[in-house]
C-alpha cells in the first residue's frame, strides 16, 4: 500500500482497497469516504488509500443506495 500517505487516483486506490473505481466515486459523492477535489470547478478526486481503509473499516457495512 502507498506508505507515504500520498493521494492518487481512483485507479490507482481502487485495487489497493478493494474497491471498484465507480465504487470509490460514488462512496466519495455520498461523503462515506474521503477524498481531494482538484481543479477550478473541483472534478478531479484524489484519494488517500490509507484513509480510505480507516473510513471502510470503521464503517459498520457498505451497502449501495437503494433506487
């Protein structure tokens, strides 16, 4: 896992906790996960796998939003 603490891309942080990258942003959109919003209008998610896996972790279980 990336030690320094560095955020990287969904695509780079999805396989390192176990997650796929539509996954990822949806749970960041849905504030379960944090990330970094980069760029004028914000678009660009950056991710910290580290905190991603605490946040997972102390979250009893992830279920998708019901339609």
């Amino acid at each position: 896992m990336n030690q320094n603490g560095k955020p990287v891309p969904a695509r780079e942080c999805a396989p390192l906790v176990g997650a796929s990258i539509n996954c990822l942003y949806r749970m960041a959109r849905q504030n379960i996960i944090p990330c970094q919003r980069l760029g004028i209008r914000g678009r660009t998610l950056r991710f910290v796998p580290q905190e991603v896996q605490r946040a997972l972790q102390q979250r009893p279980a992830w279920e998708p939003a019901r339609k």
